[in-house]
C-alpha cells in the first residue's frame, strides 16, 4: 500500500475561533467556578466534585437542595425536579390533614352482632 507524504492539509486563518487540532491538557490543580447559574428561572448552584473532572449541580430552592445531577441540567430537568417536589409537598400536607382529623375523632364503640 503506497503511503502519502503529504502533511496534515494547512487550515485557513480564522479570527475568533480555535484550530480544529487543538488539545486542552486539563489541570485538576486550576480552580473550578463555584457561582450559582440561572437555567430558565431556576437557581443551579455548582460545585466541584474532589480528585475528579465532574462538577456537581443543584436544583435550589432557597436554601434546600431539590435534586441534584453530575451533567448540567436542562430548563426541563429543573421544572420536572420542582413540580416533584410541589406534589410531594402537597401530598405530605394532605396526609397531614387526615391523620390530625382521625386523631380529633373519638372512637366508636361498635357491638357485634351475633348470629342467631
């Protein structure tokens, strides 16, 4: 098989933009942005997982951590991960409710009938 000594094709010169054949060496020693970002309406806060390449990112709801993911998450994620909790919310309260009426109840005293 005959092999081409032809070099790798020159790129044009490009402004703004990188080389197609550019490599990023990463350096775990380099700080990783820690600042909370909008998705949508939603608050992601991020932090950097140690001795690793992954970032963690969590759905806030003021102070509380909703859901959390490894990959940044979509405006859908986030909703999804909020009407969740809206429903668990909701269904906890409604649970409440019923357990604070039949404590308020008194209980029947029921006789049993007897067959004849």
């Amino acid at each position: 098989m005959k092999r081409s000594n032809q070099l790798a094709p020159i790129e044009p010169p490009r402004r703004d933009t990188i080389g197609l054949r550019t490599s990023f060496h990463y350096d775990p020693m380099a700080p990783r942005p820690t600042t909370p970002i909008m998705v949508g309406k939603y608050v992601v806060a991020r932090r950097p997982l140690l001795d690793s390449i992954y970032t963690l990112y969590m759905l806030m709801d003021g102070g509380d951590v909703v859901a959390s993911w490894i990959s940044h998450p979509s405006e859908g994620d986030c909703a999804t991960a909020m009407s969740r909790r809206r429903n668990a919310a909701a269904a906890k309260r409604a649970a409440d409710e019923v357990i604070a009426n039949a404590q308020g109840r008194k209980a029947k005293v029921r006789r049993a009938k007897v067959a004849a």
